[in-house]
C-alpha cells in the first residue's frame, strides 16, 4: 500500500465528515440564516475539497496530466468559497451590518479575482494560502474577542477551531508525520483538520441556539432588515 493510497482515504473521510455536519448544521432552524448559510458554506468547502484531493491522491497522483491538473485548478477553486466564508463570519463578530454588507461584497470580488486568477494564470498553492490564512486569522481574532467580551460558549469552540486549524496547516508544512507510508503529513493534516471541522461546527451550532448570543441575534436581525 502507498502514502498515496492512505492520504486518498484520510481525504475522503474527511469529506464524508465535513459534508455530514455541513448538512445538519443547514438543517438547523433559526432565524440567523445568513450566519448559518456561511457556516455551512464553510464546511461544504472543505467537503469539496477534500473529495478532490482523495480523487487527485487515490486516481491521478501526476498533477502534470491534464486531468491532474483540472483537478487542481478545481481544488484550488474550491478552498476559495472557505476562505470567503470564514471572512464573513469574522465579519459579523467583528463589524456593524453596514460594515457586514460592505465586507461581503469585497469578499465576493476577491472571490471572483481569485478564481480568474487560478483558472487562467496562477496554480500554485500560495495563492490559495493568501486568500485563507488571513481569513483564519481573522476569524480567530473575532472569537477570541466575542470570548473576552461576552464569554460565549460559541466563541471558546470557535477558538479551538480556528488553532487547531492554523496548527494543521503548520504540521503539513514542516512535513509533520507520523509514518513515511501509513500516516504522513497530508495524513496528520486530515486528522487535525477533520477535529478542527467538529469543533466549528460545534461553534456553529450554539452560535445558532435560540439562547445563543443576544448580540449576535440582533446584529442579523438587523442585517436581515437592511436588506429586505
């Protein structure tokens, strides 16, 4: 059996995970659909994403092929709708809905910059890093912030998401692994990120309690206003 094989497995367990919590979580009723929305969006990605790569890994491990490449293009693309997700959600810890709005809609320009960019001219993971690491680390700021302010039990999960996140990312990077063939580093960044995902969709989940946080319900329900 080869490293490729068992991060190809790795990949589409964490896909199979994150693609269930994002559908349970969009199933949840609440009157912060949009907070949800972005939740969900956020979990979806990282399904996607993974799926991609357990296909690349497990099927076309040359990126050099065409279909190789298309595949990461898709990959690459498909971490991007993650990035934009974690910003939003940052977004609204941190800002006033005017302020949301204006943030979503430069957010979906850098969207749309980046996915041209990725298609057309620049497949190289950087740039795929430039759009989500400051996107992490904002939303690590909000947490920690609503955490100070309020205490919320949302912004604590959220916390720990976010650090095992960036932690995972760390890991992958210096080539951190457990076994050369059974567990190598894109395996040990599944691991982590695979608890990183529970604990945000844990976050996600007591963020859209009807008890959750007063601030939050009415920082949507006065976005939901402005816009409709």
């Amino acid at each position: 059996m080869s490293a490729e094989v068992m991060v190809s497995i790795s990949d589409f367990v964490l896909a199979g995970f994150s693609g269930l919590l994002a559908m349970k979580l969009q199933a949840r009723p609440t009157e912060m659909r949009r907070t949800r929305r972005w939740f969900a969006i956020v979990l979806g990605a990282i399904a996607f994403s993974a799926l991609l790569g357990g296909i690349a890994h497990g099927f076309v491990p040359d990126e050099r092929s065409r279909l190789g490449g298309l595949i990461w293009r898709a990959t690459l693309m498909s971490i991007g709708p993650a990035a934009i997700g974690l910003w939003m959600l940052a977004s609204l810890l941190l800002f006033r809905p005017a302020t949301v709005e204006r943030a979503r809609s430069i957010a979906l320009i850098a969207l749309a910059i980046y996915v041209g960019v990725v298609l057309f001219e620049y497949q190289k993971f950087m740039i795929a890093l430039a759009l989500y690491l400051p996107a992490a680390l904002l939303l690590l700021v909000g947490f920690a912030v609503d955490f100070r302010r309020r205490g919320e039990s949302f912004a604590a999960d959220g916390v720990i998401a976010m650090v095992i996140t960036l932690v995972a990312g760390l890991l992958q990077y210096l080539r951190v692994g457990f076994h050369p063939v059974f567990f190598n580093h894109n395996a040990v960044y599944h691991l982590f990120q695979g608890v990183a995902v529970y604990f945000l969709y844990r976050a996600g989940s007591k963020w859209l309690e009807p008890n959750g946080s007063k601030v939050q319900v009415l920082k949507s329900q006065r976005l939901i206003a402005k816009i409709g």
